[in-house]
C-alpha cells in the first residue's frame, strides 16, 4: 500500500470526544519508550507526523492521524506514567478501553513491543482485555536493528512462547532501517479489503 496523505486530524482526552464516524481505524499501543511514534512516522514516511520523544510519557491524548483519506491510524496513550497521580491515570485507562471497545471500525490494534525484552504485565493485560473482547491484534517487535537475524528469530521465538500465540502473529520492525514496514503496510491494505468485500 502507498500512503498518499497522512494528516493530524485531533487529540481526544475524554471518551465523549472519540471519533465516531464511518472511516475504519488501526490503533497503536505499548509501553512509552517503545518506538510507536518512530513507528507511525515511518508507515507514513513522514519525520514529524507524530511526535517522536524520549521522555516517557508525554503522550497522554488519543491522536488521530487521517490517511489516505480513507481511514485513521490513532495512537493510543503509552502506558506507564509515573510522574502522575492516580486521578488523571484512571481517567486515561477508561478513556482507552471506551475507545478500544465498543468500536466496530477499529480493523486492528498494534501492540508494540521491544524486541530485546519480554512483554511487561501491562502489554499482557492489554492482550488479555483485546482477546476477551475479540478485537483483532497483532505484535510489533521494535527496534529489530538492535538485534541480529539469528537473535531476531529467537526473541520472536521468546516472544510468542511467552504470550502463547502463534509466532506468525508477531512482525519484526526496525523504525530505522525499514525492516517489516512494507510488511505491515501490505497487512493493513489487506485487512480493509478483507472488511471491505465482507461489508458488501
Ligand atoms: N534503534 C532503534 N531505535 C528506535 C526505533 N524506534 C524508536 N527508536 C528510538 O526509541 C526512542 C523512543 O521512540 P518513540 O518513537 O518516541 O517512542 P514512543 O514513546 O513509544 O512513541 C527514540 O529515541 C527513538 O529514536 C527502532 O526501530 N530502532
Ligand atoms: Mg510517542
């Protein structure tokens, strides 16, 4: 898939605000540090699309990035904020799973991980609440060009033993070299050709 515009659309801090309109949805998640706004910037080949940061945390608004104008990547919160207090984090873990369900235009939701390390207990209960609710995911290991091909394959290895899925769930990314981009732009065109042709 080519991506022909990518443009910020808005940042929602309360569940009323969510975007409820007829565009399908990829939703992007993980750990703050993880590499997700490297990771978006990089699907669409745009430096500044979303912000790229290395202070954890910073991120604390759903932002909704238009493309093609066909359908929306969003990045969710990272989780993990520790500087803040339990009001404001109580606020954001409702504010994702409003968005996260019931949302019948969300196709897919990226669960990012490093790839040098096992999926924290938060990544798990992500999962878990994804799985529970049947929302479609699927694994994005980061930052693979810190790794070689041999050690790649055997974190995913790791990886998918540890989350108990199927090791073809899980796509090695490297938001500098380009690893796996191409892959997972192909995965999202199909799954909305694939939701397209069972919509009629
Ligand atoms: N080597 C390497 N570094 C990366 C990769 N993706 C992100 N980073 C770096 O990791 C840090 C956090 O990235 P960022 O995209 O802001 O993470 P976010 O907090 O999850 O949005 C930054 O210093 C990025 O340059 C990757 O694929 N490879
Ligand atoms: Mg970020």
């Amino acid at each position: 898939m080519k991506i022909l515009s990518a443009i910020y659309k808005t940042s929602v801090v309360k569940k009323e605000d969510l975007i409820k309109d007829d565009f399908f949805q990829f939703a992007f998640v993980g750990r703050s540090n993880v590499g997700k706004s490297s990771f978006i910037n990089k699907l669409v080949n745009q430096n500044r699309l979303a912000k790229t940061s290395s202070t954890p945390g910073l991120t604390k608004m759903i932002n909704y990035f238009f493309i093609n104008e066909k359908f929306y990547f969003v990045d969710l919160p990272g989780y993990g904020f520790a500087k803040t207090d339990n009001k404001n984090k109580m606020v954001w873990a409702d504010v994702i799973e409003k968005y996260l369900y019931p949302n019948e235009k969300l196709l897919t939701v990226f669960v990012l991980v490093d790839i040098r390390h096992l999926p924290s207990l938060q990544d798990k209960k992500m999962i878990e609440f994804l799985t529970f609710y049947n929302i479609p995911y699927k694994i994005i290991a980061t930052k693979a060009d810190k790794l070689s091909k041999c050690q790649i394959s055997k974190s995913m290895e790791l990886i998918s033993k540890d989350l108990k899925i199927r090791k073809e769930m899980i796509t090695a990314v490297s938001n500098q070299n380009g690893q796996g981009i191409e892959n997972v732009l192909n995965f999202i065109q199909a799954q909305i050709e694939l939701t397209e042709a069972k919509n009629g």
